[in-house]
C-alpha cells in the first residue's frame, strides 16, 4: 500500500478546524459547520473523480446528511466499505473527535484516486452525520439500504479518534462484538505489526457506527486511540506517554482542536487504514454465513 502523507492528512484537519472557528466552534448536527464540513469532504473527493451522494435524514427535529463515495470500478457484487462520524458534538470542533478518522480516511480515498488503485472489490467510503447522537446518520443508512446491497458489503471498517494526543493502539476485538471479523481485524494490525509496535485489542461494544452495521449482519472492525479512559503504566511502558492521564483528555470538549492531535498516532492509523484497504480490497470474499 502506499505511505499516507500525513501532512495531507492535516491539512484537512487543519480545515476542519477553520471550518468550526467561522462556525461558532463546532461542527455539530444541525449547525452550519456540520454543513460546511460535508461540502468540504465532498468537494475533494468530487475533484478526485469519485461518484459521491448526500443521504438526507432528520433528527431532533435537524437535517442531518451522510455522505457517500464511491470509487467506480470492481466488483459491484462485493463491496468494502469504510467509514467515519463527521460530526462533532457541540463543545467544540471535534479534531481528535472525529475530525482525525474522517480526515484520515479522505487522504486515503484521495490516495486511492492519485495512485488509480483497481482492486477486484468496489470501494466505497461513508463519512455519518449525527453520531453523537446515537449512531443516528449509520443507522439511517443501513436501515434504508436494500437487502441486496446489504448483502454486497463484505466488511465494514469504522476510524472514530485516530489520533489522540496520549494515544492507544487498538484495534477492534473480533470477538467482543457480534459480527466482528478476524480478516479484518488481521489487516487492520498488519501495519503495526510491520513497524513492531504492539497493539491491543479493544471490545467497542455499540460505542461508534460500526455497530450499525454489526446489526445488519456485515462484518466489521476498526482502529481506535482512546478517548476518557486512562492509560495504565503498562501501557505507557510500551507506547509511551504519560500512565494516569486520559488517552484524550479533551474528549467531547472544547479543547480538542488542532492541539489535540499526535501526529505520529494519526500517520501510523492512516498508513494502517490504507494497508488493510489495499489488501482487503485486492481478494476476493464470499457473503458471510
Ligand atoms: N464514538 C465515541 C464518540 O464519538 C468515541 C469512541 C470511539 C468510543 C470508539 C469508544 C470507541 O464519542
Ligand atoms: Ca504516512
Ligand atoms: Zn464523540
Ligand atoms: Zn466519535
Ligand atoms: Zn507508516
């Protein structure tokens, strides 16, 4: 797979920021700077030649969009999906939450389209609206996809705080959820393995969009660098970082800006991002069960 350039990488977040200092500090559902973030994604992935939707929705009495990307080619019968919450709550703007999984898989979507990668499967990318309020944008989509399609997805990858600044390595166990996925959870640890840096695994129960789709039957997994928890002295032995203190200690709040980042957490999950979607995408794989 090809390196991801985490400077890219930041610069989106660096956007996203812009985006909530113009619009009252938040990119939350149902204010403008949840719009504002959408146009932005969108614009990009348009100028790279994907096929791209807005998916309407109403909660709590707001319009709210999801939308989707879709790099033409592949399989159109075997699908591999990955996604990410691109809202915020309404403390703050939401960099390390989640501006960091969205703007992680963008560079990588964009990757895909500078490096004209055509893998054997379809690629499609969602970026959810309304997760803050209950995995509402994922759940609307899932519910309003048409069995057959359902069907179609042979895994789902969810990227919710990739890039917190007293970061965990998780990944999402497999076997702490319904219809986790060993392949998926494999790729996703590949690019750790490949530098020597050791991962755990992390049970995210109904916590980010993945579990959406979980619902609906769809394997899934996902990366993860912890939120209010915090991190043992084992694990600061082996990640560095600092025991006693929260793997994010902004979460949900109006500190977790453009300060609020590791960069060096954020380029290696948007490298591993990219080596599981590269190999993932270039297999073939039967419909679960
Ligand atoms: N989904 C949570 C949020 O947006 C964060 C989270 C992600 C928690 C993954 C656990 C695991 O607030
Ligand atoms: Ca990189
Ligand atoms: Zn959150
Ligand atoms: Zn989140
Ligand atoms: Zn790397």
């Amino acid at each position: 797979a090809p390196d991801i350039a985490l400077a890219n990488v930041q610069a989106h977040l660096n956007q996203l920021q812009t985006i909530a200092t113009s619009n009252s500090g938040n990119r939350a559902h149902g204010r403008p700077g949840y719009r504002a973030s959408i146009d932005y994604v969108q614009a990009q992935l348009n100028a790279a030649g994907y096929t791209t939707s807005l998916q309407q929705f109403t909660s709590s009495g707001a319009t709210g969009w999801n939308l989707i990307a879709d790099w033409p080619g592949g399989d159109p019968d075997s699908v591999l999906m990955s996604g990410g919450h691109l809202d915020s709550v309404t403390a703050g703007p939401g960099i390390n939450d989640n501006g960091s999984g969205s703007s992680g898989l963008l560079e990588v979507a964009l990757t895909v389209a500078r490096t004209n990668f055509q893998p054997k499967k379809h690629l499609r990318f969602g970026w959810w609206g309304a997760e803050e309020l209950g995995l509402v944008g994922s759940t609307y989509y899932v519910n309003n996809l048409p069995a057959a399609e359902r069907t179609k997805i042979r895994g789902y990858l969810n990227f919710d705080m990739i890039g917190s600044p007293n970061p965990g390595y998780f990944v999402y166990d497999s076997n702490g959820q319904p219809n986790g996925s060993i392949d998926l959870q494999r790729a996703l640890e590949a690019h750790f393995t490949a530098l020597g840096i050791p991962t755990e695994l992390t049970a995210v129960g109904g916590r980010s969009d993945h579990a959406a789709f979980a619902r609906a039957g769809i394997p899934t997994g996902g990366l993860f660098t912890g939120a209010e928890v915090t991190k043992t002295a084992a694990q600061a032995q082996k990640w560095g970082g600092t025991s006693g203190v929260a793997f994010d200690q902004c979460y949900h709040r109006a500190c977790d800006t453009t300060n609020n980042i590791n960069a060096t957490a954020l380029d290696r999950n948007s490298d591993a991002i990219a080596t599981a979607i590269w190999s993932l995408a270039d297999v073939t794989t039967p419909p679960p069960g």
